[in-house]
C-alpha cells in the first residue's frame, strides 16, 4: 500500500481542529475563558511542538495533549 502524501494545508488544519479541542478542554479543566487559553496554550512549549510536525505530538489526542501543557504550567 503507497503511502499518501497530505498537503501542509491539510495537515495545519487537521492541528488547527486539534488545537481547538484541546482548547475547550482546557477551559472547562481550568475554569478560564477559551480565548486565553488558546494565547496561552499557543505560546507554551506544548503548543510550539504541536505545529512541529516532526514531534508527532499531533498523533496523540485532546487530552493527552490538554494533559502535558496543564503538566508543563504546573513546573511554573
């Protein structure tokens, strides 16, 4: 079986619904509105390696993701 080629758009928007679901989790977990958390998120280390495609983080699911950024501000 060939493996398939995914175009960077295909692949930044499928990051982009992840992103969106891990979001909403975080809100709810933390108590805080999306749309800080989402500034938040995106300026972590988490959040930089998720758009890193090479890290794979992607593989994983919302609440794996939602569970190393609530570990990585915890050591804050």
């Amino acid at each position: 079986m060939a493996e398939e080629m995914i175009s960077k758009e295909q692949m930044d928007y499928t990051i982009d619904v992840l992103i969106a679901m891990v979001v909403e989790e975080l809100a709810e977990d933390l108590h805080e509105e999306p749309n800080k958390v989402l500034y938040d998120f995106l300026q972590s280390k988490i959040g930089k390696a998720l758009y890193d495609e090479s890290t794979k983080l992607w593989w994983n699911g919302p609440s794996y993701i939602a569970d190393m950024y609530k570990e990585e501000i915890s050591k804050k």
